[in-house]
C-alpha cells in the first residue's frame, strides 16, 4: 500500500501501517511517568519501531530520568520518583 510521501514526511502514523517517524524523549518520559513498560509496549503504543524505543530509553537512563528493572525475561522502565 503506498504512502501519501508529505504524511510520510510528518512522521504520522499510517492506517495499516502504525510506524511513524519520530518520537521525543518527552513523550515517552512522560508515559513512563504514569506506569512502567517494556520497550515493546512503548514501540506499539507510539508506533515506532523497538530500536527507537530503545535508543531513548537508553538516553533517559544514562540521563538518571529513567530506571530499568528485569521482571522474569522482561525489562520494565519508568521514571524515576524524585525526593
């Protein structure tokens, strides 16, 4: 199915498709806010691919705005509670 190439541009997401181009460190610090996920449930929630997930997630982290915690097989971010 093409993709009309200015949505493309815009990084929104496509109907049948769900990838967009871009996401900030602020949206996803602010989703994480509010619960702890798996890089696979971000990806699918901002529709982005795993890898982009993960290279914020990695710069949030060395930032100390994230933590990580391994649950069984599954790594698990949020943000950290300041105080």
């Amino acid at each position: 199915m093409p993709i009309d190439i200015e949505t493309f541009k815009q990084g929104e997401p496509v109907q049948g498709v769900g990838i967009r181009q871009k996401v900030s460190d602020e949206e996803i610090l602010a989703k994480l806010s509010e619960a702890a996920y798996t890089k696979k449930e971000l990806a699918e929630m901002f529709g982005v691919s795993p890898g982009t997930i993960y290279s914020h997630l990695r710069k949030l982290v060395k930032a100390g705005k994230v933590e990580a915690r391994k649950v069984g097989n599954q790594v698990y971010y949020a943000a950290k509670v300041e105080g």
